[in-house]
C-alpha cells in the first residue's frame, strides 16, 4: 500500500485540534480547537482549499463542534451544537466570519461535577447526540480521576447517562451493518465494543475488541479520536504516538499504522468527494493543560497543532452524521 501524508497547507496552529466530522453538504471539515486562544471552531472548505475560523466570545472551552440537522437559516447562518464546557449550546455561523453567535443552550450535564467539561461528541446513524465528560485538565491530572460519565442524548425526551467513570470520554464509531458501537476512555488503554439498538440507541453487552497495553502497561499513547471505514477497520488516533492506527476491529489487531509528523494526533474523519480522504487533527500541547499554551509539543513542533490528510489508503468512510438537538 502506497499512501501519502500531507499538511493541509491553510490549517493553522491549534492548541488542541480536535473533533473533525466532514460534512458531505458543504464538503467541508468542520472541527475545533478545544482550547483556542484565537479560533474556537474551524471549517476546511475542501474546493477553495481554505480553513476559515471563529472565536465564540466569552467561551474559552469548546469540546466540539456538530452541525445541527433540520435547521432553517436565517441570514446565511447555519446551526451547529458545541461543547462548552458542561453545556451543549447551539452556535450560528456562517462559516467565514471570524465570530460565531452563541444562541440557546440545549442541555447541561453534572451540576455536581464543576470541574468536569465536554469533549468529544458525534451524531448516531439516526441523529441522536453521544457525547462525554472529563475532568479539565487544569484542575488535575486527567488519569487520576475518573469522573466523568457518558451520554445519549434524545431531542424532546432528554439525557440519559450510558456509562458511568469515565476518565477521558473520546473516540465513537458506529458499524451500521452489524449494530455495533465502538467507544474509547483514552486512559483504559483499548477499544470498547458494544451492541447498539438502532431504535432506542441503546447500548450493551461490553467486550473490549482490541487491548493496546502490552503485559498490562501503557506502550506510550492515549488512544484518542476514532472513525470507522466501509469495510468496518477502525481507524484510532494515537495521542502521544505520532500516528494513526488502523484496526481489524473482529481480529483486534493493528493492521496498518500510518505516521504522522506531529506527537499529538487527536482524531481523524474521513471526507472529500469520495470520502476516501483520511483527515487528521493534532495537538500542540502536553497531555495535562497546566502545560496548555505553555510547552509546545517535544517533537516535529512545527507542524504540531495543524490538519494533515492522508491519501492513497484505499479505504471509504461515511459522511458526518447531523445532530438532532
């Protein structure tokens, strides 16, 4: 297999790239910058080859970004649910102006857990919200403590908690096909599957499909982002690692590894005209946020913290799902 890795040229630097969903509508990557000094939100226009970005005043975290499904839009603004901090709100943007309007908020998690935020988040094939927590990283070191939980979100029915202690909610992947939903709390070290009901959303029946510690210990990354390709391989986002893994998810081993010239890889979405474009996210920062703008990433600095693609991989996936908020 021939496959190639490149920087997308007009990306810039974030702090902590994260959360990429294509959105097949606009051909667009939308995703964040968790920590963004300059930018919250971002979209990579895939035919102008453009990244615009927006800040959302007086937000300083932003744990995802979704665009939001059956939206009327009203002045050329479209919807799209984000992570802000414990909250889920919805933000209007155009997706060219340097700011994004924060509208209505749609709900709010753990009133009891003030030091806990959002992080990742996707849309189930149907629509429904899945989303996590963790601890911010400031307020500690994020393995210590598994405080988070996550959730299935259901418009007009509510929140509902699916898994309880979690330390660093991150990747989801679902396998339409078969009815399986794939998860990752970074800091267990694997890859959860579940059975998953496609008319409850639902999910059952753990069993871990790939285990990443070798003799119990860590091999020296926090598996991150996850998506998942036609053929049903996993693709993992190895933070830490300088790579992406893909993964036969019925054998549980590594099939491929794909390098990537920057430490912190966070999350990957495949996209493009044939959705066989591989994107992937990346950090700049150290694993705990008392570092958070302060040590750059140790290795490859100068392309840390950029969107790269990788092509040539022979693999499909599936367009972002909008979310039903």
């Amino acid at each position: 297999m021939s496959f190639k890795v490149e920087v997308v040229a007009s990306s810039p630097k974030s702090i902590l790239g994260e959360g990429p969903h294509w959105d097949e509508q606009s051909q667009s990557l939308f995703y964040c910058d968790i920590y963004g000094t300059d930018a919250s939100v971002l979209r990579y226009d895939y035919n102008e080859n453009k990244v615009y970005s927006a800040k959302i005043d007086g937000e300083p975290i932003v744990g995802f970004i979704i665009p939001v499904a059956n939206t009327t839009k009203t002045c050329d603004f479209d919807e799209y649910a984000v992570g802000l901090g414990r909250r889920v709100g919805i933000v209007h943007w155009d997706g060219k102006t340097r700011k994004a309007l924060l509208g209505p908020i749609a709900f709010e998690v753990e009133d009891d857990q003030p030091d806990n935020r959002f992080n990742d988040a996707k849309a189930d094939p149907v629509g429904r919200f899945y989303g996590g927590t963790m601890r911010i990283e400031s307020k500690g070191d994020i393995s210590e403590v598994a405080s988070g939980k996550f959730y299935k979100y259901i418009k007009g029915d509510g929140v509902y908690e699916l898994i309880p202690n979690i330390f660093i909610s991150n990747g989801m992947a679902w396998n339409e096909i078969e009815n399986k939903f794939y998860y990752i709390d970074s800091c267990r070290f694997d890859i959860r599957e579940y059975d998953w009901d496609p008319s409850t959303g639902d999910i059952s029946n753990e069993r871990v499909a790939i285990d990443f510690k070798v003799n119990g210990k860590n091999t020296g990354f926090f598996p991150d982002g996850m998506t998942i390709d036609t053929d049903g391989n996993l693709f993992v986002a190895a933070f830490g690692g300088s790579k992406v893994l893909k993964v036969d998810s019925k054998k549980g081993k590594v099939v491929l590894e794909i390098p990537i010239p920057a430490e912190k890889v966070t999350s990957v979405a495949f996209g493009g005209p044939n959705l066989d474009i591989l994107y992937v996210t990346t950090a700049s920062i150290a694993v705990n946020a008392a570092d958070i703008g302060i040590n750059p990433d140790s290795k490859q600095s100068e392309l840390s913290g950029r969107l790269f693609k990788v092509t040539g991989l022979g693999s499909k996936g599936f367009p972002g799902i909008k979310v039903r908020v």
